[in-house]
C-alpha cells in the first residue's frame, strides 16, 4: 500500500484488470447513506448478486431500500453495537463486505468519529474473519492526508499521512485496522479513498450548497484557484465495485475521484450551470469573496473546539475550503482499470434533478 515511490501513467484507460466472479452475496454498511444507497441500487442491478445484506441505521430506512429489490434484506442496527453486527452476518458466509458506515460531521461531541469510524470498522473486521468473508472493501477519506503543500502538489498512494483534525485521525486508524488485518492474513482488505462526494442521494448539507450557490450566497475562500478533487457517486460506485473484484486489488489503497481536480471558482461555476441547465433561476451576482485569513481563523477555533472534545461543522467546512485537496487516481486507473465517465456538470445535473424529483426547494 506504500511501496516506495509512486508510478505516474498518463490519464487514460489501461483496460479490464484480471478479476474474480463477483460474489453473490455483498453485506453493506452504510447503506441508507450517499454512497451506500447508490452502491445497493448498483448491485441490485446485477443479476449475479443473491442477497444484499445492508447495515442501516432507521427501521423507515431498511423499508425503503428492502423496496428496491427483494433481494435486499436490511438489518436496522448501529455499526457500533456487536449484537447488530452478528445480525448482520447471521447466516451469511463467504460474502464481499463494502464498509461504508462512517461519521463526518458528528452531531456536536468529537468523540462519536473514534466510536464509529474506528470502534465500528474493528468490529467489522472481526466478524467479517470469522464468517470467512472473501474481501474486505473499506471506504476511507482525504482527510488522513490533510491539505496539499501548493496548489499543483496531488496526493498519491504513497504520500504520507498528515491527518485533518479528528476525522482525519479517525479515518487513519481505521485505514490501519484494514492494513493490519491484512498483514495478517485474517482478510483481503481494499482500501478506496473519495474526496468530496457529488450525486444523487446526497444529505441535507449538500442540497444546502446548490442551493446556497444558486441564491449567489456562498462563498469564495481567497482566490477561488485552491483545487479540490471531487467524485461522483456513480464513479465512486464503479471504483468501489472493481476493488470488490479486481484479483490485484488486496493489500493497497486507491484513490477514486474524478478525471482531474477543479479549481473551487471553476466548481461554483459549474453548479450554476448545472442549476441553469434544470431550469432554475440562478444569480447572477459574482460569488461574494472572504480572505484567505477567514479559513485559517476558523481552521484554529475548530482545533480548539475539537481539542476540548466539541465539533462546529461551520468552522470545519470554513477551515476546509482555503486548501487545495487534489489526488491523482493513476494507479487506480493502472491496477483497477478504473476510468470516471462522468463529468462534473453532468454529475451536478444528476444531483440537481434528484433533489427537483424528491421536491426539495433549491
């Protein structure tokens, strides 16, 4: 997974990678989430997939995704609690395991990330070995390598951690979990590491951004030329799918994003002619600019509040949007023969027509 220096391919497709059969049986965690609910409606549409076991967190959850296909069958439970994990894997043996379940933005104390991205994932391995589970995909972050060191720097497999704040932390330690399960041989582990997800089924937090970019009311964070890397959810599904089946994939960690990193002006930008291209009206006023300063402040009043164990997401998404947080996915294009095939406009597009679909206001 860190194997000395990085290998640089030029961005194209390397073509299919050797893979298994895909497994019949997949347990999800995770699964009523954004990637989760996507990554089930995927996998249903395969016909070589007999049962979806899924973790969900609501009992009105489990009956909107068992809904979808009867080969769905949702376990309501909490990934924190080892009664709900034996459910889950009651009667399942030799399955594809897609951990998804985490916590971004906890609900006001730090430590929920620690109980559920790292106490949740352990938990996770443990029973995956013991019911002989054939791989061991897990959904990890940007966020264990912080904030590139210049606008054109990208973060490769080989780059070294430099965690963001307590989710950062969390992330790592799961990561390592994976890795040392592996080491073991108790489990062939994938890691997948998304940036900002972008797509249908999105939270309430990222219908407020379109909605807030639509409205001229969110903001540029210094000059608008930061870089972040982004990933569509149905490219996110496609990568997360290939380190399920691909035979190279155990043992090493892949970044899954979109083609190319976009500059955060180019990205607002692109919201507003994905919201103009459904039909709504849009602003036409010019993002109102704060300072770079105003991230960096905010950035130090989140390390505060987290260090006395408190989580503001408004501090957190701040101290975030001054930093590039750029990726290179060459070696998951090499080894997985993983290529995006959407594009940032249409994925916002997508985004934009599911929330118009569900009647959300914009």
């Amino acid at each position: 997974m860190r194997d000395g220096e990085p290998e640089r391919d030029e961005p194209h497709s390397h073509g299919p990678a050797p893979a298994t059969e895909p497994a019949a049986t997949v347990v999800v965690t995770g699964a009523a989430g954004w990637l989760g609910q996507n990554l089930v409606r995927s996998l249903a549409g395969q016909s070589s997939r007999r049962r979806i076991r899924c973790l969900v967190h609501e009992a009105a959850d489990a009956s909107l995704l068992e809904v979808v296909d009867p080969r769905i069958e949702a376990v309501v439970g909490d990934v924190r609690d080892p009664a709900a994990i034996d459910a889950l894997f009651d009667g399942i043996g030799g399955a594809s395991v897609i951990h998804a379940a985490a916590v971004i933005h906890p609900a006001g104390r730090v430590r929920e990330l620690f109980d559920v991205n790292v106490g949740g994932t352990q938990l996770m391995l443990d029973r995956s070995r013991r019911s002989g589970a054939t791989r061991f995909v897990h959904v990890s972050s940007n966020s264990p390598f912080g904030a590139n060191r210049t606008s054109d720097d990208r973060f490769d497999e080989d780059s070294p951690f430099a965690p963001y704040m307590a989710y950062g932390r969390s992330k790592l330690e799961a990561e390592q979990l994976v890795q040392r399960s592996y080491d073991r041989g108790d489990l062939a582990t994938v890691v997948v590491r998304p940036p900002w997800f972008y797509g249908p089924f999105q939270p309430e937090r990222q219908t407020q951004f379109l909605s807030a970019v639509r409205r001229g009311r969110f903001p540029l964070i210094g000059p608008g030329t930061q870089r972040r890397s982004m990933v569509y959810t149905g490219n996110l599904v496609q990568g997360v799918l290939l380190a399920e089946r691909v035979d190279a994939a155990p043992g090493h960690a892949y970044w899954i994003a979109d083609a190319e990193p976009y500059a955060l002006a180019d990205v607002l930008r692109t919201v507003r002619d994905a919201l103009a291209a459904e039909g709504l009206p849009v602003s036409h006023r010019r993002p109102f600019t704060v300072p770079r300063i105003a991230g960096v402040v905010a950035e130090r009043l989140d390390a505060i509040a987290q260090a006395g164990g408190r989580y503001v997401q408004a501090l957190h998404v701040l101290g975030e949007l001054k930093d590039t947080i750029a990726c290179d996915i060459s070696r998951a294009r090499k080894e997985l023969g993983y290529e995006p095939t959407v594009s940032l406009l249409e994925g916002m597009q997508a985004s934009v027509r599911w929330c118009l679909e569900r009647g959300d206001r914009l």
